[in-house]
C-alpha cells in the first residue's frame, strides 16, 4: 500500500459543508490500515458529531476520489474510538476556516466549558465579540457578532 | 452511519445477549423518540435561534438513536437493522421512557423535558464510557461531548424562563409539573439491568439520583422556581406500557416507510 500516495488523494477530499479544508485537516481521516492477508488495506475515518448529515457524503466522496486514483481495493471504515475532537484540526486546517470567515475553536480541554472566552472575530482580528446562538447553521457551529466591526460570523464550537 | 464498526460480540456472554438487546433499545429508543419529538420544531420554533438549537439537538439524538439501534440489531444477530428497528416496530415493542414521548406542548414545555432528560443523560452516559461492553463504551464517550452541550443549553432556558416574566414562569411552572412524574422511571432498575450492572455493562441508574437531584436543584434555585413535587410517579415505557402519544408520533414517523417499504432518496 502506498500510504503516501492515498494521503495525497485523501488530502484533495474537501469537506461537504466546509469545502475550503480537507478530510485530513479536519482530523476526520484517522490513518491507513494495512491489508493482510484476506483484509483489505483500508481508510479509517471517524464522524465529527454522531449525527452530521455531511457523514454519508465523506463516506461517498472519499470512496469516488480512492477509486479515481486507482485505489479501488482500498476500504473505507468508520471508527467511533477515540471519539473526533475540534483538537485535531490542523493549524493549516484553522488558517483555512479563519480566511474562510469562520473562527476556528479553541485548542484544549480547558477550553470546553461554554463561552470560556471570547471567540476572535475572524474578519477584524477583535476578541470583543459575543455569542449570539448557540447553534449556527450546523451543528458544529455556533453564531457569534463582533461588537467592533459589528459582523456577525461563525464559530467552530470546540468539541 | 451503519457502516460503523462495532464488535458485536465482544466479551456477551449468550445468557446476557437478549438483556442486552433490550438495554440497547431502551437507549435507542430514548434518544429516537425524543429526537422525533424535538424535530417537531423545526420551522415552528419562537424565534430563530431556538428552531437552530432544538433541530440541532434532535440531530444529535437521531445520531445517537442509529448507533445504538444499530449495535441492537448487530447484538440481535437476526436479518433486522437499525432502520428495521425504527420504522418496523409496533408501539408495544417500543422501551424508551414516558418521558421523552411526551407531547411539545409550548416551548416551556419542551424546554423543561430536555432539561430534565439532559440532566440525566449526561451523568449516566459519563458512567456509560466506563461500561466493560465496548461499543457501548465508545458510543457514549462519543456522545457524551454532545449532550453536555444540550444539559447547559436547556439549563440556561430554565434559569431565563423561571426568572424571566409572569408569563413565562408559570409556563415554566406548568411544564415541570407536567413532566416531574416521569422522573423516578428515569432512574429504575430492574432484573434486566441490574444483570448487566453487576456485568459492569451498565451504570447503576439509581446511584446517579443524588447526583440529578443537586443539579436540579440548583437551576430551579437560580430559576427562582420551587421544588416540583408530584404525589405518584408514572412508569411502565421500559416494558412497553406507554401513554396514547407514543402511538400517535409512531404513526408519523413509520408512515413512509411502512407505506413503500422499498423507498428510497
């Protein structure tokens, strides 16, 4: 198996909803499992939160871009365990939401509690912004205003 | 999401599979009614940002509901899957709690059955991470992080409502008093679970009593609303005997697939 090789593929798979990140910078690829003897070599990737919609489409678009590079042979399994946490999104992954109007969340345990800390408002750079709702548009997201530059924009909650 | 990997026979023994398969469904069940309930919502919402959270946290039950369903149907070991189980069974069969299938009624109402039920969930599935049943372990370990959002969420709404106007505590008032005496089902036990406690498969409802109950005390004090008090309380969903709502939401629900059993998107 040419693990660099699927990487590379897996690295050009953006995600349905957030289309400017990859699957891999998302930290939903968890890594490349070996095939041996009768088992496949496969991809494993784990869900965000257990009932995103965007799951199935992932599922789907890894398997069309394997296939597309020739890596029909290789598996798609979802794993639960460890369960996906905002801490694995990449710092290349967390400069691609900020550029895309979408603060990235907090690193860090202590960080879960709510509202621990003013998101910084990714269009003005500003930490004096509020939550507006708890839930944006997914369930991913909450819906935050910038109190400088008055925008509104999402945060990835930490999760 | 069936595509799950779950090993379904890790560490059962065969006298446990079927109180296993009945546990599993309990909390299937739990989260699929509830999440039908709140999906009620959707559109209908008092304003904008409610109408995003209740759909979101019936997205997150829905969630829930299809990977115990489908670890229930894997334990089951027989042609059905979570679907199968969702849409195929009849009231009768159904164990989730009178609680969660209890009806909207206004946003008070509603507010008050997901704070009670979160209030519950979230220490019992913190318990659930530790169950010696892996998937089990890790679907709640999974879920834990999302329920923990919807305890604060409702709690937050409690404390607004209860303190809030004239008009909205004592819909607040209404809403407890309607749902406190489906309280104590929460925390039962019987032979089918006391069997997978003493397994160290499933958590000890009862022991987490004193725990829900500091915590619900605590938000109805900041709510500045009293202790609901309730003479008798009202169980039997965990074996079936539900309240005429169950019925009537199953019919809903299990209308399209019943009706074209082949449909698909």
């Amino acid at each position: 198996m040419d693990a660099s090789a699927i990487m590379a593929v897996l690295e050009g798979v953006p995600d349905p909803e957030i289309p400017v990140v990859s699957v891999v910078d998302l930290g939903i690829v968890r890594g490349l499992r070996d095939g041996e003897g009768e088992r496949s070599p496969a991809v494993l990737i784990t869900p965000t939160y257990t009932g995103c919609p965007a799951t199935l489409a992932i599922e789907m678009s890894i398997r069309a871009a394997l296939d597309g590079a020739g890596f029909g042979d290789v598996r798609v399994d979802t794993v639960l365990s460890p369960a996906w946490t905002t801490d694995w999104i990449s710092d290349r992954g967390r400069e691609q939401l900020k550029a895309y109007g979408i603060a990235p969340p907090p690193k860090g345990a202590n960080a879960r509690s709510l509202n621990a800390q003013p998101a910084e408002c990714p269009r003005c750079g500003s930490h004096d912004t509020r939550e507006i709702s708890r839930f944006g548009s997914t369930p991913c997201k909450a819906l935050w205003q910038c109190n400088d530059c008055h925008e509104p924009f999402d945060l990835f909650k930490c999760h | 999401m069936s595509g799950a990997t779950l090993t379904a026979d890790a560490g059962v023994a065969d006298e446990q599979r079927a109180a296993l398969f009945d546990y599993l469904l309990r909390l299937g069940d739990d989260a699929l009614i509830l999440s039908q309930q709140l999906s009620e919502w959707c559109g209908h919402a008092p304003v904008l940002e409610v109408d995003l959270s209740l759909a979101n946290i019936a997205l997150d039950l829905l969630g829930q509901s299809t990977l115990l369903l489908d670890a229930a149907a894997k334990i089951e070991g027989g042609t059905r899957d979570a679907d199968a189980l969702a849409f195929h069974r009849d009231v009768l069969a159904f164990r989730n709690c009178l609680m969660v299938e209890q009806p909207n009624g206004d946003f008070a109402q509603t507010i008050t059955r997901q704070f009670l039920y979160s209030a519950f969930q979230a220490p019992y599935f913190a318990q659930l991470t530790a169950s010696t049943y892996t998937p089990l372990a890790e679907i709640a370990a999974k879920a834990l992080k999302e329920v923990t959002y919807h305890a604060d969420l409702a709690a937050e709404w409690v404390i607004r409502l209860g303190d809030g106007t004239y008009e909205s505590r004592q819909r607040m008032l209404d809403g407890l008093d309607w749902h406190w005496r489906f309280v104590d089902e929460l925390f039962d036990m019987d032979a089918i679970e006391s069997g997978l406690a003493a397994a160290g498969i499933a958590p000890d409802r009862a022991a987490l009593r004193a725990e829900f109950d500091a915590k619900v005390a605590q938000v109805l004090s900041d709510a500045t609303l009293p202790a609901p008090e309730y003479p008798r309380a009202t169980r039997g969903g965990r074996v079936g005997h539900h309240s005429e709502h169950l019925g009537h939401l199953l019919a809903v629900m299990q209308f399209l697939p019943r009706t074209y059993p082949d449909a698909e998107w």
